[in-house]
C-alpha cells in the first residue's frame, strides 16, 4: 500500500485547483489522464480512470480472444 501524501492546495473561485506536481509524478497523471471524483464521509477522492494502455498485459486472454470478444460486443450493441 502506498504512504499517503498530504500536500495543501487552493480552490479558485471558478472551484479549480491544481493536483500538486509530486503527486501527479507518483501517480503518473498527465495532460489528458482521465479522474473520478467522488465523495467519501468528508473527503473528496480522485481516482485514474485506467486507460486502454494501463490493461495491457494484464489480462490472460490472448490477442485474438480479445479482437473475437470486441467482435461480440460490436455485434450486440
């Protein structure tokens, strides 16, 4: 489990604020990373949306069950 980071920031007026930039490095978010904001209790909890290239390599389907599964899915919707 990873230490917890606590760092202090500011929310602007427009109810922005900026993720600090160790905490972006360690978490790997960059331009376009995509969050989940969510409430918890008291506390307000950002979460990575992974990306198709966070999966890769983590699945033991291999290639082509992938493509026939995505196949499926097209067929269905």
């Amino acid at each position: 489990m990873c230490p917890i980071m606590t760092q202090e920031v500011v929310v602007t007026r427009r109810g922005q604020t900026t993720i600090p930039q160790e905490i972006r490095k360690k978490l790997d978010i960059r331009e376009g990373t995509r969050l989940t904001v969510e409430t918890e209790g008291g506390r307000i909890v950002f979460s990575k949306v992974p990306s198709i290239f966070d999966l890769a390599g983590k699945s033991r389907m291999t290639k082509g069950e992938a493509f026939r599964l995505l196949d499926k899915m097209r067929e269905e919707s």
